[in-house]
C-alpha cells in the first residue's frame, strides 16, 4: 500500500528534461511506500551554503510552452503506471538524492526518449543504478548527495546501467571496472536540465504540464520532477476522508522540520485538485 504526506512546510524541489528544480511555498500531498516496511534515510550530510544556491541560481528555468493554453489539465495524471518507470526500489544509505535523480527519474527519461521499458525487475539494462554517481560525491563515507551533482556526472560520463555496474547499489567505495563498461556508459547521458520555480501560479501551471506531457503538446507522455524537502522523522499519521478519492488509505499528516536533515523524492504525476503525487526513494 501507499501512504500519502502532506507538506507544510516549504519545499526544495527539481526536476528532469534535461530536469528542472522547484521551490513549495504552500502544502502538497506526496505518496510513499508503507513506512511499515520501508524506512527513510536522510542525506543528513548535505549542507546548503552559498555555493549550492548558486548552483541552484545557474540552472536555467523551464518556463511555460505557449501552447498550454489549449489543453486542458486531467483530474489526474499517474505516470508510475508508464512502461518507462522502473519498480520501487529500496534505497541503500543516504543514496536517496540518487534514487530520485537516477534510479527514477533518468531511469523514466532515458526510456521515454528510447521508448524501452523499465517497468519490471528483469529490465535491467534499461534500468540505472544509484551508486555509480553517488560514489563520486558520498565522501567516502556515505553522505547525502544532490541529484543535480548526479546528473553533471553522467551529463559529461555517461551512466552504466544495472548490468554492467552490476547492480542497483553496492558499497559506497565501489568503482566500475572495464574499458568496456566505462565506454557503453558514454552512449547514456543527458543534454541539459531546468528548473521550475513553483512558488507561484504560473510556475505550478508549468509543473502540471510538465507532468503531463512534457510541457509539450505534441507528446503523449509526461515526465517526472525531484524535489528535496527537511524532515528529521515522521510524527503524525491519518486516514482520508470519506469524501476524497482514495477514501480511507494512510497518510503522513506531519513530520518534524529539521534544518539539516533533507531526504530527495520523485513526483510522478497529479491528483486532485492538481497536487503533485509522489513516489518517495526509499
């Protein structure tokens, strides 16, 4: 079962076109696997300094395509059932920047633009791993990491997939070996990624049509966003409401706000009345 979150608090968040970054500044409902079984892992290490906001700054933004105007948004938009969205996974330390930025979402990208599947275990050359990219930026030691860190990585390298790394995850010190691999890698990498800034109207309209269709009229797909939000654990659970859609599953109603701790997830499509619906990287 998939619990749902809600959000209070404000929101850092980016996603893939290339991909896009995001800014919450109002409550959002995020769908997770049932924390019964799965835990999350917070990239506790990852600090935000001067230098990342200038990261965050240089990213170029998406900005609406002139031709939204002419379509009209769903009730809801489910991409997690496309053919290009690997299973769930279980994420493996503070991996989650790369669960979100890699195993998910360029996983889907990559896919959608190949039109391959990657939604069954056994495709696992369609499918790419966390830890090939976040080796290169744990430390060593297993910290926290930005999912846009993961995407220069492979913007200029390139990304194996599952079966030449030899897995989803693997030790935190683990380096690929072989010209081979290495040199397959190169033909899996990405042009460019946006961000969108969500703080206000336009920006979520822009959201809502990047999920959609790729803010793109003339594609039948939408695509997937990232986001990084601080939590420093779960402290409230509810059920909803007769009258709501999915009348009666669990939700996470709150959450301690923490200003070190962030944990990365991946929205994967809409819900009524047009709030993102995530799937958490866990």
């Amino acid at each position: 079962m998939k619990k749902c979150v809600k959000v209070y608090n404000h929101i850092l968040l980016f996603v893939l076109l290339g991909i896009s970054s995001i800014v919450f500044s109002r409550s959002t409902f995020l769908f997770i696997p049932d924390t019964t079984t799965y835990s999350w892992l917070n990239g506790s290490s990852v600090n935000i300094n001067y230098s990342l906001i200038d990261k965050f700054n240089s990213i170029p933004e998406l900005v609406l395509d002139s031709n939204a105007c002419f379509v009209t948004l769903p009730d809801s938009v489910d991409n997690s059932q496309n053919i290009y969205m690997r299973p769930i996974i279980v994420q493996s330390g503070e991996s989650c920047g790369q669960a979100a930025g890699i195993a998910y979402t360029y996983t889907y990208e990559i896919n959608y633009l190949r039109n391959l599947p990657a939604n069954h275990y056994g495709y696992m050359d369609n499918q790419y791993p966390t830890h090939y990219t976040w080796n290169y930026l744990n430390d060593g030691t297993g910290g926290g990491s930005w999912y846009f860190d993961g995407w220069d990585i492979i913007k200029q390298n390139g990304c194996p997939n599952i079966s030449s790394w030899g897995g989803l995850g693997g030790s935190p010190v683990k380096w690929m070996t072989g010209y081979e691999n290495y040199s397959y890698a190169m033909k899996n990498s990405i042009d460019s990624y946006f961000h969108i800034d969500v703080a206000d109207t336009n920006g979520l309209k822009t959201l809502k049509h990047w999920l959609l269709n790729h803010n793109d009229i003339n594609q039948n797909y939408g695509g997937l966003a990232c986001f990084s939000m601080f939590t420093g654990g779960i402290t409230e659970y509810d059920t909803l409401t007769s009258n709501s859609v999915n009348s009666g599953k669990s939700i996470i109603a709150d959450w301690i706000y923490s200003t070190s701790d962030l944990h990365s997830l991946t929205i994967v499509g809409l819900y009524p009345p047009y709030q993102p619906r995530v799937g958490c990287c866990v």
